[in-house]
C-alpha cells in the first residue's frame, strides 16, 4: 500500500520544549487513523507537523511523498488542516470565508457552494460575519471549506467538538465518504465513541511519543 505518511525517531521543538520525542507511524492512502492520548501526549502536533506548520528537529518525516525536513511547503497545498479555531477570518461573513479558501485552493466556486448547502451555511447564517457565529457554526463552515478543498490529506483535531449531535453525525458521513473517494483521514479527538463507530486504526500517544498502534501490525 501507498504509505501517506511515515515518520521515524521524528522530534519536533515548540518554544525549545521537546513535544514530540521520536514519533513513528505509519499511515497508508485510504486508511482512516485516530490519534488518542491525554492533553500534552503530542496529538495536536503531530497533525501540525504532518501539514507543514511544525519543523522536524530530527528524524524522518515524509508527508505524500515529500520530505518534511527538506520541503514543507509541498505539502501544504495537498493537506487540509481542521485545527480549534478552524483558520477562519472573524471579519468576513461566513460564505466569504468559503469564497476566500476557493480562491486560494483553486476550487471550482460550485463546489463550495455544494458544500454550503450541505454544511448549511447558506442564508443568514452565510451572511453573518464568522466572528459572531457559535462554536458549532465556526465549525461547520470550516468543515465545509475542507471539503470543498478535496484534500488528499484530512487531519482533524478533535473535529466533533462544539457540533451538535446533528452535526457530528454529519460530520461522520462526510469522513466516510472522503475515505471512499480515495483521501486519507487523521483525526485528533478524545471521544473514543465516535472514532471507533468510524472503524479508525487506533494510535495512542503520550508523552510526545507513540505507544501503540503506530504501524499496520500494531
């Protein structure tokens, strides 16, 4: 199987702090993994390291073929990164927002209008300004900005926070059907429930390492 990402002995440094001490995992095209682990365990930036935002101090990281270290920025255009605040610019209303991202990404305007409609981010809602919508609304038009994206990489941290259970189920049909579109699906999330409805491969983290389940024997 095409190997999405394979980190070896990987450390990244935030601040000078040590968050990763030598990660290694193994994730193919196609495959949908949850990462799992306390607070602190290293979740967070191993997404941000696989999407380019985190530098490699040491170690192997490859990303989609590219090698971190050399070149993270190739990357960065093939990855979607769902993080807490969703990359969201407060003073644009809500279909702006999706607006900006396609432009940017080069997505066809239709399917991020597709994706609006399906997110419902369509009528007052679009034409609120993002900094005033709720947690779960932020969220939605995040989410609907991804996948209008078709990134060949997902990376969600803790994606079902904030959304109604209307909105979580939504959110797992649309994981379900970009994993059957051939992307590949990392998700950050405390809610074990969720990840294992979802049939994820299993990644435990702590203390900036992983623990189990890192490679396809695990």
């Amino acid at each position: 199987m095409t190997s999405v990402i394979h980190l070896r002995d990987v450390v990244a440094l935030l601040g000078g702090f040590p968050a990763l001490t030598g990660v290694d995992l193994d994730v193919s095209a196609g495959e949908l993994v949850a990462l799992v682990g306390a607070n602190g365990a290293g979740k967070t930036t191993v997404l941000r390291l696989c999407a380019g935002l985190v530098p490699v101090a040491s170690g192997t990281a490859q990303v989609l073929g590219e090698d971190l270290g050399r070149n993270a920025r190739a990357v960065r255009s093939r990855v979607g990164l769902l993080g807490p605040s969703g990359g969201l610019y407060d003073e644009l209303t809500a279909s702006d927002n999706l607006r900006f991202f396609a432009r940017a990404s080069r997505v066809d305007l239709t399917d991020v209008e597709r994706a609006a409609e399906r997110f419902g981010i369509t009528g007052r809602i679009g034409a609120t300004p993002v900094g005033r919508l709720s947690t779960g609304q932020r969220r939605r038009v995040a989410l609907a900005s991804l996948v209008a994206r078709r990134a060949e990489l997902w990376l969600l941290d803790e994606p079902h926070a904030g959304l109604d259970a209307e909105g979580r189920d939504l959110l797992d049909s649309v994981v379900r059907s970009a994993v059957a579109a051939g992307a590949t699906v990392v998700i950050a999330s405390h809610d074990l429930d969720r990840t294992e409805g979802l049939g994820c491969r299993h990644v435990t983290l702590a203390g900036g390492s992983v623990t189990h389940g890192g490679d396809h024997a695990a």
